[in-house]
C-alpha cells in the first residue's frame, strides 16, 4: 500500500502506470521508456517489472490488454481502473490541501486532473 494513495490499492508503480495509460494507450515497452525518460534518474526500472505491473493490473481489472495490427499488445485503463485512479488523486490533493493547511509556505502545488469518461452504450 501506497501511503499516499490512502485508501486505493495501488503501489507507486501501479498508480504511474495507470496514470500515463488514462493519457494515451501503450504497449508494454513504451511505458518504460515514457517512464525511463522522466523519471531515469529517480526511478529505476527493468523492462520485466513494468510487465508484472502491467499483468497485476489486469488481473485486479484496472487496465485490459488489445491487440493491434502490428501484432503488439497495448493496454487501456478500464472504467473500475479510471475509478482506482480518480480516488487515489482525490485523496491525495485533500491529502496536500491539509498539509498545506499545517506549513502554507512550504507548498506551492496546484491539481488538475480529468479521467477518460468512456460512454456508456445503451
């Protein structure tokens, strides 16, 4: 668990993976060079631990993998995983917003943030 995801269950992995895939879907490696390229220095990751993130994920039903014509499998974030993520900011900028309450000078942090809303077909 994640102290800054409170009450999602989510690992700081996870929680980033999720994250980039509600911006743009991706296989497997371009997540890890996405993340490698801004995070290289503070984040150190191998290519299989981005495919376990990714394989825990689908089992809990937050992402679901599609294939696409070059044979590549991409992942796209589920409504349930969109719910995990939109929860885990929430609590996280309520989280920032009583910190900043404690020492105002010492956080300058604004949150923006949208999910996917994928329409519901009758």
């Amino acid at each position: 668990m994640w102290c800054c995801c409170g009450p999602s269950d989510l690992s700081p992995i996870q929680f980033l993976v999720l994250l980039l895939l509600n911006r743009k879907v991706m296989h497997g490696y371009e997540l890890f060079k996405t993340i490698n390229e801004r995070f290289g220095e503070k984040w150190k990751l191998n290519p299989g631990g981005i495919y376990k993130t990714l394989a825990k994920l689908v089992e809990k039903g937050y992402i679901q993998e599609a294939r696409v014509e070059d044979g590549k499998t991409v992942y796209e974030p589920t409504e349930k995983g969109g719910e995990a993520l939109t929860q885990c900011i929430e609590w996280s900028a309520d989280w920032i917003e009583f910190t900043k309450s404690c020492c105002p000078s010492c956080y300058k942090i604004e949150f923006k943030f949208e999910t996917k809303r994928k329409e519901k077909q009758s």
